[in-house]
C-alpha cells in the first residue's frame, strides 16, 4: 500500500485519547490546483482585457505624442515673448492703442460715425464692406470674440506711413505653424485677394511673411515675430519695429500702455502737432499758446457704444511766462449760471477763466498793436462820453462768468456775465440813463413782467446810421447775480417764467445723462444741439463734423488745475433728430432718368436693387454698391416684379413690339426667354401666377404669359386698356378708360368671369381699389374724372354701396389702407381727401404744391405702429408725409416723386425711405420718424 494513501486515510488521536479528523496535506492541495485546468472562458476574458490594455497604452501613446509637442510649443510660446511698447518704432507723432479688438470691433461696426466718415462716393468700396461685416454672423460668434480679444497699438509717421504691433499673446503658438501649414498646402494663402508670401531678413536670418497689396502703389509688410504681429507701410519700417526702440520710449510707452485709465481706445500724441493751427494765428490765443511747451505725449482716452462717445484727455504744460501760468493755473471753479439757466436751454457757450479785470491785466502783454489801440481809445471814449474809465464801466462789478445761451422756443441768443457787485451794476446803469447818450424804454411786458430796453435817442440813432453804424439796443434783465441781454424781449421773457417756476437745465433727464461723463467744474464749456447751433471745434474741422453730424448733443469741457495740467472732457450722444438726413452714399445718380414709376426690391440675397425704364433700355442698379446694369429691348419697354415673401424672385419685363423677358436682379434671362410674340403691348405689365399680365395696344384685350415660356389672350373688352392691370386674389381686374365705362374681371385662362362686365357711369383715369368689407365681402372703390367716389359691392347684386361727390377732377389712382379703414384720393387742384368704408369724407387737406396731374399716394407704416402713413408725391420734385390725422411728418418734405418704398439698405435692422427723384437720382432717408 502506497505510504502516500496511508497517510491519507489515517486518523489522528487527540492527547485525551479521542479520534479526530485527518489533518489535509497542504503541499498536496496546492499541487492540485496548480495543475488543474483553467475554463475556456476565464482564458478568452483575460485574452480580451490583455488586447484593450494595449489599445489603451497605444491611445495614451499617441495622446502624449501630440499633446507633448503642443505643450512644449505652448510653454516655448509663453516664453518666447517681448513687449510690444518696444516695437513701437521712434518718431512717430501718434500713437493708438486698442484694449480688445473684438469689443472694439463690435462696437465700431455699428458706429454712426463710421457710417458718416464713409459717406463719400470714394469711399463705396468700404461703405459695402461695412454692411457685409454688420451681416456676417462669423463676428458676432463667441469663438471669434474671443480669437480677436487682442490689444493693438497704431503709430502714425510722417509721410503716410503707419505700424501695426498686435499682441496675440498665447495664440502664437498657431501662429508659429504657419511656415509649416504653408508647406503642406501651399495654395491655402492663395485665396486670400491682394496677400501673397515673401521673407523678410530679420538679424540674418530669414524669416516668412506676407505682403498685402492695399492700393496700387501701398503695400502692408506682414511679419511674426514672438508674440507680435507687427505690420508696417513699409519694410524699412517693419524692420525699425522688430529692432525695438530707444529705452526712454519704451518705458514711456509701457507705463501708457499699463495705465489703468486707458479708454478703448487710447490716442498719444504731441499737443503741439494739433494746435500748430492755433499757434501760428496772430492773436491773443495764438501769441500765449506759443509761450507753452509740452514735456509729455498727450493721452486722448475713447470709450464709445452705439449711441454715445465720450474722449478724455490730461495734458501737462510749462510755460515761462507769468501771465500764461497766471491764468493757466487758476484752478476752475463751478459756475454758478448752470443752476440758474432755464430747463429750454437748447445750447450754451460759458467761459469761466477769471473776471475781466483779470484777464485784461494777463493778456495784455499779448494784445496785437491794433488791440491795444483800439483799448486805449475805449477807454478815452468812455471818459469823454460818460465820465468814467473802462474800470468804472465795465471792471468793477463784472464777474467771472460771461457766455451765451438759446432757448428752445426762441431763435434769439441770450447773452449773460456775472454780477461781482450787483449794487453797482443798477447804479451805473441808472447813471447811464441820465445821460444824453444813452435811454431806456420799458414798455415791452412778458408774461406780466416788464422787460427793460436799452435804446439810443432818436438824434444819436440818425447821425450813427448817416455813417452806416448800427448799434444794437438789446433789452436787459438783472436778476440773481447776473446781467442777461439779448435782442428778443420774449426770449428773456420765458427764461424768467421758466427759471421763477423752478425748472431749470441742470433737472432735466438730458444734463443728467452728460453731467455723469462731464465735470461740472470747468474754465471753458460748450453744451450744443446740433439743431439749433454748430460749435467751433466741428465747424472748423471737416472730419469731425462729418463725424459726429448724427449726434444732436453734446458738451466740451476744458479745465485747469494748479499741476500746470489742462483736462478735457467731452461727451456726445446721438439724438432723434426731427429732420431726416440721407444715408452714406446716398443720393445715387442713375444713368437714365426714370421714365416710368421704379421698383425697388431685396433679392433672396438680401441685397436691395431698384429697377426702371428709359425708352427700350431696363436699368438695374445695386443700391450697396451703385453698380448699374442695362437690357436692351425692341421696343418701348416696361417692367413688373415677381415677389414671393417680399424677396424679389424675377423681374420681368415686355416691350412695344411684344418680346417678353424673365430677368434675374443683373438684368440676365432665364433658359427659354426672350419669348417673342408679335403682339403689339402697353408696356405696362403687372406680375400675376407666376407670369405677368399685359394690355394688348392692337386690340382691346390683355397678353398672358407663364414662366415657361407660353402665352396667349384674354377675351376682348369694349376698349382698349391703357394702364396696367389691377391683380384681386385669383383674378385680374381692368377698367378701360371710355364713355361707357365698365369693369371687367378675368381668370387665370383669360377668361371673363360670370357677372362681370360691370357697368359703370362717368369716366374713369384713375385705377379702381379693391378690399374686403367688415364681413369679408369683396367691394371695389372708384373715383370717376369728374370727382364722383363711389363704393360697389362685387358680391351676389354688385350693387352700389356708398357714394359721394367732390366737386373737382380726379385722374390719379386711388389708395387704401387696411389699417386704417380708409380710402385716400387727390384731385389734380391739389387736395387730398380721407374717406371712410362708408363713403363719407372724414378729412381734407389742400396741398402746398397746388395744381399737377402727376399725384401719387404711397402708404407706408414707416412709425411701426402697426397704421400707415400718407405719402404724396406730385407737382415737383417734393414728398410730403403725413399722419393717418394729416398731421404732417417731421422731416418732410424730402426729395423725391412717384412711389415711395421703406428697405433697410444699411444693414442696422431699420428702415430707410427710399425715393427717386426727377433729378434723376435715389435717396435713401433715415431719422426719428423712420421707427
């Protein structure tokens, strides 16, 4: 027996005696499980678990193999850097910094005076690129917001030179792969227009970049280098910039660039580059702005948003001359007029520098010969006439604060100084009344209050005007410290009830909104209103006021501090002018004047078109870009538009001699057209089921003709048609213009519908309207030659519904609002006439421009008030607009004849009016009534 099998079944007693179990042979446990085979399934997990393993190690592999390098080329980007304030090459004489390129970018899009400094035909190139950046949706996404959130410095040089140094920060790691995507796929920069390839040498060594063509003879040289795109005007430019600057510029560069107060965008410049104009003049202003020297750059800090702009700039002045730091370092004061001038005040013009006496012992050593002269015989004068000095005159009791302002309801300036002494202001001039030179006449009264005239006897008023000297005699009012004068008693008048009632400028919503942005602490102030008065600094500067010509209001401010620094502030914001301003761009001149009424229209592509006839020839023209396109026909032409969804879908077009064209926008014919039919047509198509529909001129009978190239004719009618037809839902509707008179209605197979003809008294040059009375029945309104109006049923009876006779002749077309109910006609004496569904006049009006027989009447809902507006053109080269009450638009009237059409042409989501006028050129109106 195997020992092995003994030990096996041996039992084991325990000390006690007892018999217990065997004890296991462990070594032989464990040999059998070593041996024993594993199961088919464990094996094909482990198998799976070992493949995935290694897929896992390979995908991490390749993860590292790529996200290493990016890394490294990451990490080596933000290190290889440099300070773009050191690459703004010296001798520049203007620097522009912008904090974000997106936000300024978004912001600047919209900008109004964006719109106006591109408003020159030269510039139609830009205005285009302008609308198709505003309707990109590509800017307004996140991912690029956030690609363009870059800062960019500008330097300005002498000779049209210009740098561009952008810090693209942690974005150049892409840019650096540039060279290498360049050699992979060479043609990608090829579809850029104007960029191509080059190399620059840069310290030896060459380096890619690009040139791009801006005009025929000016070049921008693109190169990257570090975390700088730096672009220049020119390559010995470029290469000034990437050599870095002096030290002392680049730390002077570097603390303006890291100033906390910077604007959006941030202008450096030497003051004295910008008053060169003022300096050079031979006065007072000039002869102390020659004394000052500026030892810094000055910094003009931008913000802007959509509806205001707001500049801000400290500049830092020495002078040598005591007179120039007296005046200069007096430190600016808050004028006590802001809190008295009425809330009307639509303009004000206020210097605060420092009572007359003051100012006349500062600038005196500044007086041109002529000045000083003409002070000393002032002064002579005075003793001789009154007894008294200019000191006595005028210095002892005038104060600090002397300026101008206007009212809202009166065109006639107020002018004001401040009292010192307010006693010896009444004194003098009670003392001057005394005099035989000088009276006073009270007899003006204002809102119950007496206002005081300063006059000349009648003796003194002749002899001056034998020497063609005339001499104001303003009237006067002294009230709460200060002196007011002015040429209108009224004026003065409703200055006082405003300000006895305690409305002043300083509560209104308007001063609120700018006394935010501006100090009211101030040497110099002009608040304006572009409606009323132009200031100085945009009369004087073509730029700016082409600038800022769509922001009504605004306010400039200069004060001085005791640091020998000046600050100025101004603040614009744009207003809902009452008058209506044209576009940029516009008005556009046609090659041909229009000899029929115009289409205008957007294609499915959003871009607005107008289209019109001359002779045989149809235009087309682009209204972005003004560019124009003919089509010949073989005869005298005529043209209406397909419309689906209000997108232009075709335009056609029919001549005299019978040929029919089918056009896209460019004026190019669809396959299968022309169709030639040899029918002799009025030109006067109209767009109907997708073909059009046109009078026959050999015959009494109407032309259709499908998109797919077929036509045919109508029944005969019992005259010949002359005006184009009129399309009421499935059918087409004429009214022949004869002595018996009836209205004829056709289907869509040319064929008159049942109950039709209508027969009809009076005789008819105007085109019948058709709407749907209160129950949704159809009816048609008509107004005969002789001034008959009348309303028809065209249900079950036909029978005559209303009617009213106006007395006078009427031969232009009828109008109807749904809107408003109501129907709307002009006689060719020139009144306008509202009727209601009823047939009643509710309203009349006599037109200013009398007589014509080219009346048309346009309705349009250009207030967005869900009601349309009356638009009345005829008599001239004049459009009026009125209210649904005849109330007139503001605004109006505009240049323009014929129909008028609303379109959004600019790109900023609201409507313009667009208009042609006889003058052979479109307009395109925007303003506050165009809501």
């Amino acid at each position: 027996m195997d020992t092995g099998d003994l030990n096996t079944h041996e039992q084991t007693r325990s000390p006690e005696g007892h018999n217990m179990p065997p004890i296991p042979d462990t070594d032989t446990a464990q040999n059998a499980d070593t041996v024993q085979p594993s199961s088919p399934l464990t094996s094909k997990k482990r198998k799976k678990s070992g493949f995935f393993k290694k897929i896992g190690i390979l995908l991490l592999v390749l993860i590292l193999i790529i996200l290493l390098p990016l890394a490294g080329l990451i990490g080596y980007s933000l290190i290889d850097r440099t300070n773009p304030a050191r690459h703004i090459a010296d001798g520049y004489y203007t620097a522009v910094t912008i904090r974000s390129a997106s936000d300024t970018l978004q912001k600047g899009l919209y900008l109004s005076a964006v719109d106006s400094l591109l408003s020159s035909p030269e510039t139609a190139s830009l205005q285009s690129n302008l609308r198709a950046l505003r309707s990109n949706t590509t800017l307004q996404s996140d991912w690029f917001k956030r690609l363009l959130n870059v800062p960019i410095n500008i330097a300005v040089y002498e000779g049209n030179n210009a740098a561009l140094i952008a810090d693209i920060g942690i974005r150049s790691a892409a840019v650096r792969l540039l060279p290498l995507v360049a050699v992979i796929k060479p043609e990608l920069f090829d579809s850029i227009p104007n960029l191509s390839q080059t190399e620059f040498d840069i310290n030896g060594k060459r380096k890619a970049g690009f040139l791009f063509q801006l005009t025929y003879d000016q070049r921008l040289y693109i190169c990257f280098y570090k975390n700088l795109i730096i672009a220049a005007t020119s390559e010995d430019l470029l290469y000034s910039c990437i050599a870095e600057n002096s030290e002392a510029s680049g730390k002077r560069l570097t603390a303006l660039l890291r100033s906390s107060n910077r604007g959006a965008v941030s202008i450096y410049a030497e003051p004295s580059y910008f008053i060169s104009g003022i300096a050079a003049k031979q006065d007072i202003a000039g002869n102390i702005v020659r004394e000052l020297a500026f030892p810094e750059p000055a910094a003009l800090n931008v913000n802007f948003d959509e509806k205001t702009v707001s500049l801000h700039s400290i500049i830092k002045w020495v002078s040598e001359r005591s007179e120039v730091n007296a005046i200069l370092q007096r430190r600016s004061t808050l004028p006590s007029i802001l809190s008295r001038l009425p809330e009307g005040t639509a303009y004000l013009t206020l210097l605060n520098l420092g009572d007359p006496q003051f100012l006349y012992e500062n600038t005196r050593s500044f007086f041109s010969p002529e000045l000083t002269k003409t002070f000393n015989s002032a002064d002579k004068n005075s003793k001789f006439f009154f007894n008294k000095d200019l000191n006595q005159l005028v210095f002892e009791w005038t104060g600090s604060e002397l300026g101008v302002f206007g009212h809202k309801d009166s065109q006639t300036p107020v002018f004001f100084i401040s009292l010192k002494d307010e006693a010896k202001c009444r004194y003098l001039f009670e003392d001057l009344f005394n005099t035989i030179f000088i009276d006073r006449s009270i007899s003006a009264v204002v809102d119950g209050n007496r206002i005081p005239r300063i006059i000349f006897p009648s003796w003194l008023s002749g002899l001056l005007r034998a020497f063609h000297i005339d001499l104001p005699e303003p009237f006067y009012m002294i009230q709460d410290g200060y002196l007011y004068l002015s040429n209108s008693a009224e004026a003065l008048g409703v200055c006082k009830k405003e300000t006895d009632a305690g409305k002043f400028m300083v509560k209104t919503d308007e001063w609120k909104k700018i006394a935010k942005s501006v100090s009211a602490e101030t040497s110099f102030l002009v608040y304006y209103s572009l409606d009323r008065s132009i200031p100085f600094f945009l009369e004087q500067n073509a730029l700016l006021k082409t600038a800022f010509k769509n922001y009504g209001k605004g306010v400039l401010s200069l004060r001085f501090a005791a640091e020998r620094q000046v600050s100025l502030d101004f603040y614009t914001q744009k207003t809902d002018a009452r008058k209506l301003e044209e576009i940029s761009a516009f008005p556009r001149s046609l090659s041909q004047r229009p000899e029929t009424d115009i289409i205008c229209a957007k294609t499915a592509a959003n871009i607005p078109y107008i289209f019109w006839t001359n002779g045989s020839n149809v235009h087309s023209m682009n209204l972005l870009t003004g560019s124009e396109t003919t089509l010949s026909l073989d005869g005298k032409a005529g043209i209406a538009a397909d419309m689906k969804q209000s997108k232009l879908q075709s335009l056609w077009a029919v001549s005299a001699r019978g040929s029919i064209y089918r056009v896209n926008e460019n004026l190019e014919p669809f396959a299968g057209f022309p169709v030639l039919t040899a029918e002799k047509l009025f030109p006067a198509p109209v767009a109907f089921n997708g073909g059009i529909v046109a009078p026959l001129s050999s015959d009494s009978g109407l032309l259709f003709a499908g998109a797919a190239d077929s036509w045919f004719t109508s029944g005969m009618m019992n005259a010949k048609l002359r005006t184009a037809p009129i399309v009421f839902k499935d059918g087409i509707a004429a009214l022949p213009r004869s002595f018996e008179s009836s209205l004829y209605m056709f289907n869509k197979e040319g064929k008159v519908i049942e109950g039709y003809p209508l027969e009809l008294d009076g005789i008819f040059a105007a085109a019948p309207v058709f709407f749907e009375e209160t129950k949704g029945k159809p009816a048609a309104a008509f107004v005969s030659e002789d001034g008959r109006f009348s309303i028809r049923s065209l249900a079950e009876n036909y029978e005559e519904l209303a009617a009213c006779d106006l007395n006078t002749v009427c031969k232009a077309d009828l109008a109807y609002s749904a809107s408003l109910r109501a129907f709307f006609v002009v006689s060719q004496d020139g009144h306008l006439f509202k009727f209601n569904t009823a047939g009643a006049i509710t309203d009349s009006l006599p037109l200013k421009t009398g007589a014509a027989d080219d009346y048309r009447i346009t309705l349009l809902d250009v207030t967005g008030d869900g009601k349309d507006e009356i638009f009345v053109s005829g008599g001239g080269n004049a459009l009026y607009g009125y209210t649904s009450g005849f109330a007139p638009l503001d605004g109006f009237p505009l240049a323009g004849t014929g129909t008028s059409y609303l379109l959004d042409i600019d790109g900023d989501s609201l409507p313009e009016l667009i208009t042609h006028g006889i003058d052979s050129k479109v307009h395109a109106y925007r303003g506050a009534a165009l809501r």
